[in-house]
C-alpha cells in the first residue's frame, strides 16, 4: 500500500459567518490503488482567531480541531476524492477586551462531528489538491457560565471546511 503524506491548509466557516478558523498540519494516506480506498491520519495545528477594532485587540481565542478517528475514503477519476474524518474541537483559550474568559481543555464539543470532504472531478490521491465539506457543529461542553454563548456562536449547522491538500512528499510503497 503506498503511503502518501500531505501538507494541509485551509479554513473552517463558522456558522454562514465571517468568522474563520485557520487550518494547517498534516495528513499521512495509506492507499489501496487497486480498491481506490485510503485511509489516514489527520493532525492539526492549533488556530488562533483574533479580532481588532481600531488597531485593538477585542477578543482573541485559541481553539485545536482534533480527527478522533482515522480519515477514510476512497477516489474514482469522475469522482475525484470523497473523503469523511470525524472531529472534536476543544477551545483552550478566549480573551475578552483583555479578560481571560476561557482557560485550559474542558471547553470541548460534547461529541464528534462527521465530516464529509469531496473534491472536484478528476482530483488524484498522487496530485493532492482541494477537498470541501459542509456539517454541523455539535454543542459544546465544559466553558463554564459562557457555554450558552457559546453554542449560541459556534454549535450548530451551516459550518463549513476548505482543505488543500499539498503533496509533502511522492507516494511511496510502505
């Protein structure tokens, strides 16, 4: 099975809002070429979201989306890639007008989200490229006296994810 290994960039939408999570990390692919289906592991950097209004810092958060189960897929060359992870989210850190507000790793969704990912037609394993997903955002748990607000903001659906896969390195028999 070749083992292909990716750079990934990209953004979450919060939600139908301007609100956007940056994304960067890795993905490592071991594909069965004869089936099409791949399977491999998602890791992702931790984000920091800032907002400013006239050059000051209003709010600030640090959240880290983790795969909780290995990406599965499979590709066809009318297809391109169909891909599903499956996600958490913890958000580790919040400052408010310079009020920590949210600290440590107990703000975390109460479940996973499934994540289906699809690129456009002709997208190969070999090539990388985009992969787009929309899914919903399970509630959040353990924030404390601004949970409500929370899930008010982010749980829910209309969330969507932009994902660039950049090949790291060529595929390899493993």
């Amino acid at each position: 099975m070749p083992e292909i290994t990716y750079a990934v960039q990209g953004f979450l939408t919060v939600r139908k809002r301007a609100l956007r999570v940056p994304l960067s990390g890795s993905l490592a692919l071991n594909a069965d070429l004869d089936s099409g289906t791949f399977t491999g592991d998602l890791v992702l950097q931790p984000s920091v979201i800032n907002r400013t209004v006239f050059g000051a810092r209003i709010f600030s958060s640090t959240v880290q989306i983790m795969a909780e189960a290995p990406v599965t897929g499979r590709t066809g060359q009318e297809a391109g890639l169909l891909a599903t992870v499956r996600v958490g989210a913890v958000i580790s850190a919040v400052r408010i007008a310079g009020w920590n507000v949210i600290c440590g790793n107990s703000c975390r969704t109460s479940t996973h989200a499934t994540v289906p990912l699809r690129s456009q037609p002709g997208v190969r394993l070999d090539e990388g490229g985009r992969l787009t997903g929309t899914y919903d955002r399970p509630p959040f748990t353990g924030c404390g006296w601004i949970t409500p607000l929370v899930n008010l903001l982010i749980a829910g659906p209309g969330n969507s994810v932009v994902i660039d896969l950049l090949p790291a390195h060529p595929p390899r028999a493993s």
